[in-house]
C-alpha cells in the first residue's frame, strides 16, 4: 500500500472592526479583523482540518469544540502543535502543505515568507514544505464584498522515519 496520505481543509471567518488580523499566526495590521471563538486563524484552521482529514481523523471542531471556554481567544498555532502531536502519535509527519488564502483586503504578498515560517516552526518542518498563496476574489462574494476571509489547504503526509 502506498505509504502516503492526503488531506484538504477549509475555513471561512468573518471580517468585522474591533478584531486582530491573524493568518498563518502572523498578526497583520488591517482595520478589520476575524470573528471567532479563537484568535479565528482562518489559514490555520484549514491546515488543520486537512492534517486531521488525511488520517480520517474528523475536524478541529471535534478537538476544539467553540463551545469550549477553554479555546476562548486561544493561539491556533498552539493548537496546531497539538494536532501535529495527534498525527505523530499515528506515526505521521507533514510531507507538504499547499494552501490558498481568499481576501481581497489588505495585500498578503509581503507578509507570506513570514507565514511560511511561522507555521513551519510550528510544524517542526522547512519552510520550503509548506505553501502559502494569497488571491483576491476579484470581488465577487463574501470575500470579494470583504465580509470574510477564507482559506483552502491540501496537506501530504509520510510515514515518520524509524530515527526521528
Ligand atoms: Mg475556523
């Protein structure tokens, strides 16, 4: 049997006034920010869901219910360190994450390196294995209208080596 395995995510969170912008755990300044039970970390959130997908293991939701008050305003990228355990407990280890983010405000090109590098430490891989791209919507939609922002992730994933 092919000893890989693959997973895709996706998330969408409202954009409202009063919130901290934070994708892939980088605070970005923006006037709006996202609505959620934690620090809402839309790109995050997806790369999770898609780690969790590619074992069958069901959605953060399951892990981090929002009904929760411990998760309250809680750091996703602690969170994502938990579901990177969850998966290594399996035997399991992130080959490669590709991932897109929706927004058409503000610009996310000069703040992806910083991204990559946040959510590769978090990961324990290189920044190379782990793909971030920004898009608008081309204001079509939810996104397009700035009402939310959204994020798609397909995560690969190999055995852990026997010496890791
Ligand atoms: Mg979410």
């Amino acid at each position: 049997m092919l000893q890989i395995r693959i997973g895709n995510g996706y998330d969408i969170h409202r954009l409202v006034p009063g919130r901290p912008l934070i994708l892939g755990g980088l605070f970005i300044e923006h006037e709006l920010g996202l609505l959620g039970h934690s620090d809402a970390d839309v790109l995050t959130h997806a790369i999770m869901d898609a780690m969790l997908g590619a074992l069958s293991l069901g959605d953060i939701g399951l892990y981090f219910p929002p009904t929760d008050p411990q998760w309250e305003g809680a750091d996703s990228l602690k969170l994502l360190v938990q579901v990177k355990g969850l998966i290594r407990d399996r035997g399991w280890q992130v080959g490669n994450i590709d991932s897109v983010v929706v927004a058409e405000r503000p610009k996310l090109k000069p703040h992806i390196a910083a991204m990559r590098d946040r959510l590769a430490t978090a990961l324990e891989i290189q920044p190379d294995q782990v793909g971030v791209k920004a898009t608008t919507n081309e204001q079509l939609g939810p996104e397009g209208r700035e009402e939310g922002i959204a994020a798609y992730a397909v995560v690969l994933l190999c055995p852990l080596d026997a010496n890791d």
